[in-house]
C-alpha cells in the first residue's frame, strides 16, 4: 500500500490526468489535426509582418474588445454577447470555471473532443459521456444526474455528424432558462450551413464557441470565442480575465475575421468540394466513410486496426488520427481534407495500406 499523500500536491482528482499527447511526430502530409492546408489568412499573415514595438513591447487590451467588435461584425450580434480567449479551449475553460463553485458534472454527447473529458476533471467536474445514438433517439438522457452544463459539438468531431437543428432546439427547449448550460462547439460550422450564430443569442444559458484554429487557418495564433447572451457573456468574462489575446493575435484575427479578400470563402468553398471528392473516391474502393459537414472524414476500419492502419499510413508520409472503439463507430481513422493533390497521396498509400490490411 502507498503511503498516504501529504501537503497540498498531488491534486486527487489530477492523479489520473496525464498531458495530452497526440502523435505530433513530423510527417510529409499531416492529416491529423484538422487546420487549414491551404495555409494561413494572407490578412492576418501581412498584420504580423508590419508589427511594431508596442506589438510586442506593451500589454494587449484588456478583454480584446477589438476582437469582439470584429466577432459581433460577422455574425451580427452585440458586442455584449462575445467572449473570446487563447484558443476556444480557454473560452471553455473560463465557462467551465464560471460555473457552480465545485464538483457537478458535464455530460458529453460521445464520441466527441477529446478535450472535453480532461477539461471538466481539470476544473473538478465529472464527465458524463452519453453515445450520440442514444442521445439522438432521447435528448432527456443528456439531462440524467442533473449535470451542471451540457457539450455539444455540430459539427460533430471526429464523426462529421451535424445534429439536426429541430434536436438541438429540443435540448435547448428542456435545459430551459434556468437549468444546465448548454455548449454549442461549433469550431467546424464553417463548413456547414444552419449553424448555432447568432440564434444562441435567444437563449439565456447557452453559448456557441468558434475557434480561429480550422477554417482561418491561425491554429498557431491561439484565438477562439464565444456568442452567447449578455447575462451568460458576463459571468464568462468574470472568470476569463483581462490580457488572455495577445496584442498580435488580436489584431490578425480582427484582418481574417472581416476576410476583406475572401480568402476563407475560398478555402472553405474547395473545402467542401474536395470531401465530396474523397468520399466518392473511397466509394469506389468500397471503403466508404459517412457524410460529413467538417473539414475532415471518420473512416471506419476492422476492430483493433485504428492504431496499425495510422502506423501504416505513417510508412507513406502521411498522417492520419486514430480513434480506437469509439461509441457508436468502432475502429476508425480521421482524415483532414485538404488540397487535391494532398487527397491523392492519401489515397494512394491508403490503397496500399488497405490492400495489405485484408491478407
Ligand atoms: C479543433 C477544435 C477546437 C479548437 O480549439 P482551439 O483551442 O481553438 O484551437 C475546438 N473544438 C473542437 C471540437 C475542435 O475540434
């Protein structure tokens, strides 16, 4: 038996947290995180390079109202109902944070971000997971144990899967205006229609989160936010506090949210075509994956062979993730949609790798 812990460390409840650690090895053609394979925002890109001393030497501005102007600007929302941070994963966070003082849980829809497990153990909630299927058939499964907030991800990662809007208002509708919060993360609606923004706004407990990291290309710049109503926004901003937007990061995301070049539009447009070419291309090799309204594709494989096949793939320079027995899906590999050329050396080596995979 371990002796008892002493003094303040370790946390019992990060005993079982460990870093996250995705395969980040380098790879000729990276298809694993899903940024933007066209590359960056040539707006945000020409902001970086005309910096000047304050850029760097002076302190950004307090709550990035800049940024939230610019938010508010492309969704046609107030400024009042913007949140933003270091990634959508810190406007999570500062939610996760505003909520009850401590413990409670979050119920998940699964599979789904992988961050949202070890974000609710971080801040000392429980997460609930409750299988899309089921979850689908009886929206009141997600409101068992009385849960603090509610996740959803439309589009859903990693399976693509856009919830039908009428569910989501049935979610909405049965959280009320004083029960859970519900968390609409929408870091893949660009490449869908019908999303959450700014229709959110009508509710006072829910909250839509985008993140600057997948369709603008700035994954390396950390910006996200969020759209909720005024009230919930406030009691977000509480727990964000001041200076989370760097001064440079502010200001590029400001240039590629108004997209003066449409360079997004145009990204996002051959986007879409190129995952309607890949699915039909693994149609024809009777390996099909489902639908998807994201920038990516959830192939499913035999049981057991998601690790092996995202090795074999990695004998081709090309990367992929693995998701190992998800719920509802099994074995499967994600794959990021990008460039055309991009999708043929995918193609090429998943040819071979499948191939050797049925002897
Ligand atoms: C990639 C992703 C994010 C983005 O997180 P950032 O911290 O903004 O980079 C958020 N939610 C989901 C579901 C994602 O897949």
């Amino acid at each position: 038996m371990s002796a008892p812990a002493r003094g303040p460390l370790p946390r019992p409840d990060y005993r079982e947290l460990s870093p996250y650690a995705p395969d980040r090895r380098p790879v000729e053609i990276d298809l694993s995180d899903n940024t933007n394979l066209w590359g960056t925002h040539p707006d945000a890109l020409a902001v970086i390079r005309g910096a000047d001393t304050d850029a760097l030497a002076r302190y950004p501005s307090l709550y990035a109202d800049a940024l939230r102007q610019a938010v508010a600007r492309r969704h046609g929302v107030k400024v009042d109902q913007v949140t933003t941070g270091c990634g959508s994963d810190d406007v999570l966070d500062s939610l996760w944070r505003s909520l009850a003082e401590y413990g409670g849980t979050v119920t998940h829809v699964a599979p789904t971000f992988s961050m949202v497990e070890p974000l609710s153990r971080m801040n000392g909630r429980e997460a609930r997971p409750v299988a899309w299927s089921r979850a689908l058939a009886d929206p009141e499964t997600l409101f068992e144990g009385d849960p603090l907030m509610v996740y959803l991800c439309r589009p859903n990662n990693p399976t693509g899967l856009q919830a039908p809007s009428e569910w989501v208002e049935r979610v909405l509708e049965i959280a009320g205006d004083d029960g859970p919060v519900v968390l609409i993360d929408e870091a893949y609606a660009d490449f869908a229609t019908d999303a959450w923004i700014p229709r959110v706004t009508r509710y006072p407990r829910a909250l839509a989160v985008r993140t600057l990291s997948k369709a603008y290309g700035l994954a390396g710049l950390r910006v996200g936010y969020g759209v909720g109503s005024a009230s919930l926004i406030a009691e977000i901003e509480k727990s964000r506090g001041p200076y989370k937007v760097s001064r440079l990061a502010e200001a590029a995301a400001v240039a590629a949210l108004d997209d003066r070049g449409g360079w997004v539009e145009r990204t996002v447009h051959e986007c879409v075509e190129n995952r309607a070419r890949l699915r039909a291309a693994l149609d024809d090799r009777g390996t099909p994956a489902p639908p998807s309204s994201a920038n990516f594709v959830l192939l499913p494989v035999e049981a057991g062979r998601a690790v092996p096949t995202v090795h074999a793939l990695r004998e081709f320079e090309v990367g992929a993730r693995p998701f190992p027995d998800c719920p509802d899906v099994g074995d499967a590999i994600r794959v990021t949609v990008g460039p055309w050329p991009m999708m043929e050396r995918f193609l090429a080596a998943w040819d071979t790798v499948r191939t050797g995979e049925s002897r």
